[in-house]
C-alpha cells in the first residue's frame, strides 16, 4: 500500500504540471505570436517482483509512477488577423524577428506588433529594437507619406513628392529545434543547446517564410483542446486522490486486524 501511495502521488504532480500548462496556454488565448506549450510525461522505473523462468515465462513488474519528461514549444502557426497599422508584420512560415534587449542581447520573436519609439526606430511593444539582416536598428525618416513592406521583408519609405527610399531588410532566423528555444518572457525565444545554432537568412529564401505587413499572427491556442485537456487532467487529479483515500483505507483495516 505504500507503494500505491506514492505512486498515485507522482500522478497527482504529473497532472498539477498539466493543469499549470493549460492555464499558461489559455491565459495567453489573445497573446499575439504566442505558442502553446505541450506537456509530455513518461513512466518511472519498475520493480520487478518475478522474474521470467522457462517453468513461468512472464516477468512481474511493478511501475512506480510517472514523471515529467519535458515541456515542447508548439510552432504551429497562428491565425494570420489583417490589422491597421502599417507597422504590423506577421511571418507566414517559419523565420524568428530578431530584437535586440535592453540588456544588449539578441532575441528572437513571432510576434510582428512592431511601432515607432520617440527616435523613429522600429521597435516591439516591449520596446527591444528591430534589426535588419546587418545587425542594425531600422531608422524612419522623419517626413514620410507611407511605409511599405514586401513579402521578403524590404522596408521602404515613400516620402512627399513620391520618392522611395529603401530603409532595410528585416532579418528573419530560423534553428534545426525550434522547440529546444527557451521563453523568456515579452514573447522573446533564447536558443538553447536543445535548439542549436540560429541560422541566419531573408524572407522568401529556402527553409524562411514571408512577411505579411498590415497582418498580426494570433496565438496557436485552440480553446476548446485545453478545455478537453483541462477536464482530462482534472478527471485523471481525481483518480490519483481517489486512490490514496483508498490505500489510507486498506492500511487502516490493516492495522486494525492488530487490535
């Protein structure tokens, strides 16, 4: 019964870690260029209580619970929602922004909710700087009538009278594992040794996808998956105490033959 009790506990942390995911993935429902996170767990050791013999040819094993294995990052992609702002660019395939942080580093980003700060230089909402594919911020002239963007991220600048000035190509970056980038907060990815070397490139090359101006990427969250997710983890929360109160009870009647 001890066994039982421990067991059942370890289901009971699996699912906790389960109902903690959920909960992340439909808080950020409406989190633009937000990708849910996937729980996978595994099975722990297993004591084996017979061994196989040519007179009982099947082993007895034991488990002793499950545990956490990992937590992926799905990138699957989000809903692609047209929007007003001429600032707005969504990746249509792969391909991270890259955005340099305050503290200097570069992080890399799906989400294209870019705007102008007080020195006219493209940044995010959190207000890390965009950068082109030479490392530099992407600087707005003062007067201008339009910004267009293609699909293979050129910025241009229409000023009065109709001239077009060229102000950068955004810089996408792609990993061999995606999901091995780790959060860190602001809708930034840090890579990781699980996500390997970024690999740096354009818009519209092989392996990049295209940029779509005037269009943000909505989270892959698909509510009513967590919600099926949400009362599966409860139901399985349920069992697992249900099986403690259970073992309690058998350990008690045992105890009890003492008396």
């Amino acid at each position: 019964m001890i066994r039982a009790l421990s067991i059942a506990g370890s289901g009971m942390k699996t699912q906790q870690m389960q109902l903690d995911t959920i909960a992340n993935n439909l808080a950020n429902v409406n989190t633009t260029g937000f990708k849910k996170n996937v729980v996978e767990f595994q099975d722990m050791l297993y004591q084996r209580m017979q061994v196989a013999t040519r007179e009982k040819p099947v082993n007895i094993e034991v488990g002793t619970g499950a545990k956490l294995s990992s937590t992926m990052v799905d990138f699957a992609q989000g809903i692609l929602e047209a929007v007003e702002n001429p600032f707005a660019m969504a990746i249509e395939g792969r391909g991270f922004y890259n955005v340099q942080q305050f503290n200097g580093e570069v992080g890399y980003s799906r989400n294209g909710s870019f705007n102008l700060n007080a020195e006219n230089v493209l940044v995010t909402a959190e207000g890390f700087k965009v950068l082109d594919i030479d490392g530099a911020e992407i600087q707005l002239p003062d007067q201008y009538e339009e910004i267009q963007v293609n699909e293979r991220g050129e910025i241009f600048a229409i000023e009065v009278g109709g001239e077009m000035t060229s102000l950068g190509t955004l810089a996408l970056t792609t990993f061999p594992n995606p999901g091995g980038l780790e959060k860190k907060g602001g809708s930034v990815y840090m890579p990781s040794q699980a996500s390997g070397e970024p690999i740096d490139g354009e818009a519209g090359e092989e392996g990049f996808g295209l940029i779509r101006q005037r269009f943000l990427e909505r989270s892959n969250v698909q509510i009513v998956d967590e919600m099926i997710k949400m009362i599966t983890s409860q139901r399985a929360y349920e069992i697992s105490t249900k099986m403690i109160q259970a073992s309690d009870d058998i350990l008690q009647m045992t105890n009890n033959l003492k008396r």
